[in-house]
C-alpha cells in the first residue's frame, strides 16, 4: 500500500464513519475497484477504526469519562455485594446485610445498556466473522450491502423520535439496538445509520440517538482489535509501511473529528434522504461495476 493510498483510505473512514453511508462498504469498494491489495487484510482496517476510535472519545470526553468512572464504580459495587452475598449465607434471616444499589444515576444505566448492546454484537461479529472477511473481497455484495443501507435510512426518515434517554430506556432496546450493530458489521451496512434507526425506531430522542449510536461502537471497535490481534503479529511492518499507516490513522481521526461534530448538528436538524439516495448510487454503480468489469 502506497503513502497516498493510505491517506486515501484513511480519508474515506474519516468521512465514511460517522456518515450513515457505510466506511466498511466504501473502503471494500475502494480496493476492488483500483485492486489495491493490502497483506495486513482487515488489519489496516481496524487501525482506521482506532483513529475514529480516538476522535469519538475526544468529542463525547466528558460522557466517556463519566461512563469510565460510573463503570468501574459498578464493578466495584457487584464485587461488594458478591462478598455481602457469601456472608450472608452463613449468616440467620435477621442478621443478614442488605446489597448496595447499583443503578442509582443514568449513566450507571447507560453503562449496562452499552454492556446490554454489545453482547449480541460481539456474537454476531464472531459469527460472522468468515463472511465479512469474504464479502469485502467481492464488489457486488458491499453494493447489495449499500442499497440495503438506502431502504434502512429511507425508515429513518419516517421515524418520529422519541422521549428516552438514559434513565427511561429499557434493556430491551439496547439489545435490539446490539443486534443491529451485529448486523452492520457487514461491509456496506452503514453501522451509524443502523444503529441512529434502531435508536429512532425505539423511541429515543434524536440527540440521545446519535449518542447511543457513537459511544456503544467503543467496545465493538475494541472487540474487532482483539479480533485481529493476530494479524498485528504476522504483518510485516518494516520499511515505510509503518508510516503509510500512521498517515492513514491521523487523516481517518483528524476527518472524522470533523464529521461527528458536523454530524451532531446535521442528523438533528436534516433527514437522511440525501444519504439515502446516495447510498442507492453507490450501491447500483457497485453491483453495475462487477458485472461491467
């Protein structure tokens, strides 16, 4: 892979991530279509998703951090009442100690709801591991992944968005909404505009939404590293390839700093219509390209 292949690429996550129109499906296209073939498999890809990881932290710091502390508060909580739990059972029905509450603020609840939402993720990457791996060698099913993205957005549009956020949604959506993010795991299903629908679908605020969306694709973005940890011990990274990747990283979380921040005022004021069309251009001209080439 070249230096500005590379930025291209990096580039193309940035804008792509956080735009409801697929990175994944972009950068399988983006190889196809110029035969740009890459040793590291979706190593290089994964990379890009740590600098997106980057720019998502840096934007919601102050929600990360919060979850971050009210996290490990909770694991500290469950370990305590884990010891209350085996003390009490040597002990008589009057003598025994009440637990501590755990969910007793909303970002405790957000916490279990990321925790909720990425378990069926997780299982569904797994799962599908193989044929994602697959399917981004093939140009046609990332165009068929495209159009799909194109009706998803299309509800979108239809969607009314709702009162919940982080102290009324219940546990149900987050699964649902983990399911969804599963599923987006397949090059072309845009995993913002997945996931931004299941929120709106579910009755969550807008706002809410958007921010549900962003911050639960953190443990999925680390699953998919630990997936692939393999392949950062195979890879050959000597010469300037190592400097090909980090030009690629910086210009992925640089451009994708921008995105979230123009994405948070666009995808609560606008509709997704113009996405959705889109996404059905780039899906017919990707399936028309592999029968045409």
């Amino acid at each position: 892979m070249s230096f500005w292949e590379a930025i291209i690429m990096g580039l193309i996550q940035g804008l792509t991530e956080f735009l409801p129109v697929s990175s994944s499906g972009h950068l399988a296209i983006f190889k196809n279509i110029f035969h740009i073939q890459t040793e590291t498999g979706l190593l290089y890809d994964v990379m890009l998703h740590m600098a997106t990881l980057g720019a998502i932290c840096v934007v919601y710091w102050k929600d990360v951090k919060e979850l971050f502390v009210n996290g490990c508060c909770m694991v500290g909580l469950w370990i305590f009442n884990g010891v209350i739990w085996i003390s009490n059972c040597f002990r008589k029905q009057e003598e025994r100690r009440p637990f501590k509450p755990v969910l007793t603020s909303p970002y405790r609840r957000f916490v279990l709801m990321v925790i909720i939402s990425t378990i069926p993720t997780g299982i569904l990457g797994i799962l599908l591991e193989k044929v994602i791996g697959s399917a981004s060698e093939l140009l046609i099913l990332p165009g068929i992944c495209l159009i799909l993205t194109s009706i998803i957005l299309f509800i979108a549009d239809r969607a009314k968005p709702g009162t919940k956020d982080a102290g009324t949604a219940t546990y149900r959506n987050s699964f649902l909404i983990g399911l969804a993010q599963g599923v987006a795991t397949l090059p072309g299903i845009s995993r913002s505009g997945t996931t931004i629908t299941a929120c709106l679908l579910s009755g969550f605020q807008k706002e809410f939404a958007v921010k549900y969306s962003f911050i639960m694709s953190i443990p999925a973005i680390l699953g998919a590293m630990i997936l692939q940890i393999k392949d950062f011990t195979t890879v050959d990274l000597s010469g300037g390839l190592i400097w090909n990747y980090i030009a690629g990283m910086l210009a992925a979380g640089i451009v994708g700093y921008i995105c979230i921040k123009t994405m948070l005022i666009v995808v609560k004021k606008n509709r997704f219509t113009i996405f959705s069309i889109y996404c059905l251009i780039a899906g017919l001209v990707s399936v028309a390209f592999y029968f045409i080439a």
